[in-house]
C-alpha cells in the first residue's frame, strides 16, 4: 500500500427535505451568492422556487447564471467569472448535476486567476485562491459534489480536459435522494455506469496488499448494481434511490483511492468522446470501459478473475483465469445491457470516422494516459476498434 493523505472538506447533508436548510447553510458563508443552473429542470421541478425562497429567507443577495450544458462549456465559464468579478462576489451555489458543479467550480477557480481560466486545464496548477462553492445535487453521477475534480470543455477545437485542486471540493453539498425520482431513465442510468466507473479506475490498480479498498470498491459496485435493478422496477423506491445517491458519492469522494494510484484511461478517452460527439459521460463510458477491459485484462488476470467472482459470484476456473476474466467482462456489459446503456459505439449512431483523430487528441497534452496500462495513441485506436 501506498502512503497517503487524505482530507475531505465537504460537509455532507443528507436525506428528504435537505434543500430547505439551504438558506441557513449558505449564510454561515456569504450574504451574496452566484446561483449557478442548468438547462430549466430545476425550473420544472419546483426546485428553484424553494431555492430561492430559503436563500430570501435568510437575506442572502442572489445573482443568477443560468444555461450550463451537459459536458459544460468553457464560454459560460468565462462569462460566470466576469459576473462574479464584477458584483464582487466571492461564493457561488451550483444546483444541478456534474455538468453545474464542475461550471461552478471552475468560475471558482478562475476568478482570482490573472489568466484566461482555459490554462488551469491544460497544465497552468491552480496555485492561487479559489471562491468558496456549495451544491445540491439533484443527479447521483460525477461525484463531483464531493470531489476536487472538475471537467470542462473547449468549443474551439472540442477538447474536453480536467483540473482538480483540494479547495474546490465543495464546502457542503445536500443531497436529498427525492430529487433524483424526475430524473429521465436514460439519465439515471449513465449516472450509474459513471460512478460503476470511478469504482473500476480505482480497482485496476499495480498496487499490491490493498485488500480493505478492493473490498471496500467491491461492496459498493454491488450495491450500485443491485439497487439499479430495483429502480428499473420503481424509479421511485426512496430506499434505491438513498442507496444510489449515497454510493454515487462514495464512488468519487477517493475513499476507495487512498493507498493506491488508480488508471483513469477510460476516462480520458471517454472524454475524447463526448467532447466530439456531445455523448453523456455516462454513455460513453458503458461503451469504453467494457472496451478497455478487453484489450488490458492480460496485464492482470487474476485481478479480473478477482472482480469476476466477488463482484459478479462468478466461478474462479483455477486452470482457466481468462476465462474467468472474460465472463467477468461480459457480465458488466450484461448488467449495462439491462439498465438500458449503450455497450457499443454503433449502438450510439457512433462509426469510425473519427477514431484516428480522438485517439490522436487523447495523447495531444500528455505523454500517455492511464496507469495500469500505459495508453497511447496506437493503444487508444485499438480500443476504439474493440468498441465499434
Ligand atoms: O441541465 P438540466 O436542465 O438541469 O438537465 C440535466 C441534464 O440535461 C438533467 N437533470 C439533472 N438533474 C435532473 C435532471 N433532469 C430531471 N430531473 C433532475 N433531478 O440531466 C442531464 C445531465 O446532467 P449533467 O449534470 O450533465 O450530468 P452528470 O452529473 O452526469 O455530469 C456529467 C458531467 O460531469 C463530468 C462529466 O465529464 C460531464 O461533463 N464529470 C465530472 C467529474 C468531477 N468533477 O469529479 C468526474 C466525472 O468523471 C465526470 O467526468
Ligand atoms: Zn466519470
């Protein structure tokens, strides 16, 4: 095991009704705030009425910037720092999903940065001070209500890239599982293969005696996909949805991390995906990571033949690890098959016209991407082959 530390300032608030309190927790920070939104489903819920109203309770001056898109663009951010600089404000609420917070975060970062707020992600580190930010998730997915970490991209040339720092962690983040039931199936579901993703980047490590975070990866993929199957039946099952909005956060709040490096490959190439595709993370990831396994699990088979048995009860076959490997693969395509996700790129209206070019992109800032298996370009077009 690795050394570490680890320190996670987000005080998290959880259960029904938490939004309310949201006045009263902000006050304990700022008088003014930037609300941050999305596209209006917080509009058609109901939800920013109540915002609102508690934010009015407490006397709280709001300034409002709606409009992220899912996979968030760098031109609002652009624009959100202009509005904080200019209304001298110095906290912002994001109310929504990723997509919001990672928008939030950074016009957090980019505010007191003597720069064009692009450089923080493409190699400029985040050595200044970043503004206080807050969040009510209202979709378990990123975990980006808890993590340091915060995606954007660049509509000049699409590249999609992240940035991270300890003090863009959210200072609170409420997430009440009851705002999850207005979520479209399709969203739910990329949601789930997401966090099922920050889970297996963890898992598929080099770094050997990590038994407690391999048990601990493996609980919580079982309790994602057991309780996925119990939405599929009833989207609203209060108990299923606590489960998935609670597991979504320990997913990526890099408890199942510490100790060892993780590999982040798939990620890096999912982004390559939906920055030039607008795909949902969530989507591109049922589609990369199946693929990924497939050209990797030789590097390691006795660690698929691992998550096979305890994440899948599948048989370990002591004179045949790869197939166990491989049924252990098939069964997390079976599983994403059921919730509904694409497992293939052409089940996405996806061909290979542009596979050359995203696994050019991928490696376009870095020498190669991931950490149990090297990735560069000729490895990433394979991968994308494996996915057509
Ligand atoms: O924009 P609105 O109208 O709010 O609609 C959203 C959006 O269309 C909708 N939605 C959200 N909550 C809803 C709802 N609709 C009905 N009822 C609700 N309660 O869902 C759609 C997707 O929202 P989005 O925020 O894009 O989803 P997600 O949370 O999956 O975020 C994805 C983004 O996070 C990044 C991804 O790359 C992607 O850009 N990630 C951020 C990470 C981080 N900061 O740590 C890590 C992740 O790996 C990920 O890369
Ligand atoms: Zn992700």
């Amino acid at each position: 095991m690795r050394n570490f530390n680890y320190k996670n300032q987000t005080e998290i608030i959880f259960g029904k009704d938490t939004e309310s309190k949201v006045g009263t927790e902000v006050k304990k920070y700022a008088n003014k705030v930037l609300l941050h939104y999305g596209g209006g489903s917080i509009k058609f819920t109901g939800l920013y009425d109540k915002i609102v109203n508690s934010l009015k309770n407490e006397n709280i001056e709001i300034v409002e910037l709606g409009g992220v898109k899912p996979n968030p663009r760098v031109s609002l951010v652009r624009e959100g720092i202009e509005i904080c600089r200019k209304n001298n404000i110095d906290f912002i609420l994001a109310v929504g999903g990723g997509s919001v917070i990672d928008s939030a975060k950074a016009i957090a970062a980019g505010v007191n940065y003597n720069g064009d707020v692009w450089d923080l992600f493409i190699g400029t580190d985040i050595n200044h001070t970043c503004l206080k930010l807050a969040t009510v998730l209202t979709i378990p997915a990123a975990g980006s209500e808890t993590s340091s970490g915060c995606v954007i991209t660049n509509e000049d040339g699409l590249y999609k890239r992240s940035t991270g720092h300890p003090t863009l962690r959210p200072i609170f983040s409420i997430l009440n599982p009851e705002l999850t039931y207005t979520l479209p199936k399709y969203q739910t579901s990329c949601g789930i293969a997401d966090m099922i993703a920050h889970i297996l980047e963890r898992y598929f490590t080099n770094e050997k005696y990590v038994d407690l975070t391999d048990r601990l990866c493996e609980a919580t993929l079982k309790t994602i996909m057991e309780n996925a199957l119990r939405l599929n039946n009833n989207p609203n099952d209060y108990n299923a949805r606590a489960e998935i909005m609670l597991s979504g956060m320990v997913a990526h709040n890099d408890w199942l991390g510490i100790g060892r490096l993780g590999d982040w490959a798939t990620h890096d190439i999912e982004h390559e995906l939906s920055g030039i595709y607008d795909i949902a993370h969530g989507a591109g990831l049922s589609i990369i990571f199946p693929a990924w396994m497939k050209y990797v699990y030789k590097h390691d088979l006795n660690r698929f033949a691992q998550f096979a048995n305890r994440v899948f009860d599948i048989d370990i076959n002591l004179n045949n690890l790869e197939e166990t490997a491989l049924k252990g693969i098939e069964a997390l395509e079976n599983f994403f098959t059921k919730i509904e996700l694409p497992t293939r790129l052409s089940h996405a209206n996806i061909n290979d016209d542009h596979i050359e070019e995203m696994s050019k992109k991928l490696v376009a800032h870095y020498d190669h991407v991931g950490n149990f298996v090297e990735i560069r370009e000729k490895e990433a077009l394979e991968i994308f082959k494996l996915a057509l």
